[in-house]
C-alpha cells in the first residue's frame, strides 16, 4: 500500500462534479408528472431500484439540466436514511435528482466510479459521511466542505480495477443467488 494516495474527495471529482439536488422551489409538486422524464429520488439511492413515481416534461428538464444524471454518477442520500449510494448505469433512463440526493461525478483519469461507489458502501466510508451528518430528529448530510474533506486511500488505477473487478464478481454472485432464492417454491 505504500503506493496509495491520501486524498480528499474533493480531489477526485470533475469540475463541478459535486451536484447537490435542487431547492424545493425550482422543483414544486404541482411541476411532476405521471410520465415524462424520471426523477431520481432518495429510494433510488438507498435501494438501488429503477421504479420512478415523478417525472417531469422537456421544458422542466432543459430548466433543471444543471442536475442531469450521467453514467457512472453516483447518487447519495442525503436527509433521513443518509449516506445510502447508488451508481447510474448505461441502462438508466435520463432524468434529474431531486433535493433529496447528493449527485458525485468522479474524474475517471484518478478514480474509478465503481471504486468509489465500494468505497461509500464499505464501514470506512459511510461512516465517513454519516459521522459528519447532523440533525437530531432529521439527520441531514453535511455541508459540501465538510463532505469533500471525506479522507480516502487512492490506490493506482490497475489497482482499483483489481479491487473492483473481486467486489463485482462478490456482487454478482449475491444477485444470482438472490434470484435463486426468490425462485424456489416456498
């Protein structure tokens, strides 16, 4: 490991690839449709599903663009059940996060989207964002200079393909077996 890199968050990100979800106000309830162009809202993080209950009409999203998911985003959490992370991938549909999402888009020349995605799903880095998270009654994430000062182990690239590519094979296995499972006769 001595090869490996302590860095901040903020170090790993694109230009303005910290994206926090828009006010309530540029996003009002009267503005969602039942079809349309998906929201992406806090279960999408937390579960890692793809079912959308709000979406908005192409006016709305040339508006709200600046808040555009891209592959290899990741989506965070942020009020209640924070910290929770998911990754958009080539099969998402196009949409937009609302308030209640922390959108992170990483510079792939230093870091793998997948490696950070582990890194946020791992003891270490959760603990990383909910430790600075506030709140008693709704715990909130923190402010954005607090959460780009998330401490990392940046290891070279090869290496994070490595990493990667044993925790995917891990996750593909649970999925399978997931599906197994669901499949028996009970």
């Amino acid at each position: 490991m001595t090869d490996w890199n302590k860095v901040v968050l903020s170090e790993v990100l694109q230009e303005k690839g910290y994206i926090r979800g828009p006010f309530g106000s540029a996003l009002k309830r009267g503005e969602l449709l039942s079809e349309g162009i998906p929201v992406y809202e806090q279960q999408h993080a937390i579960y890692n599903s793809r079912d959308f209950r709000f979406f908005i009409n192409e006016r709305k999203f040339e508006e709200m663009k600046r808040f555009q998911v891209e592959v290899d985003d990741l989506i965070i959490s942020c009020s209640g059940t924070v910290g929770k992370v998911s990754i958009i991938e080539k099969t998402d549909p196009k949409g937009i996060i609302s308030q209640a999402l922390l959108l992170l888009r990483v510079n792939k020349r230093v870091i793998l989207p997948l490696y950070l995605k582990y890194f946020f799903t791992s003891w270490e880095g959760y603990n990383a964002i909910v430790s600075r998270s506030s709140g008693s009654v709704q715990v909130n994430i923190s402010r954005r200079n607090v959460i780009e000062n998330i401490p990392l182990s940046l290891p070279p690239l090869d290496i994070q393909q490595k990493i990667v590519g044993v925790l995917s094979a891990i996750d593909e296995k649970i999925r399978k077996n997931s599906e197994i499972n669901d499949n028996l006769a009970v």
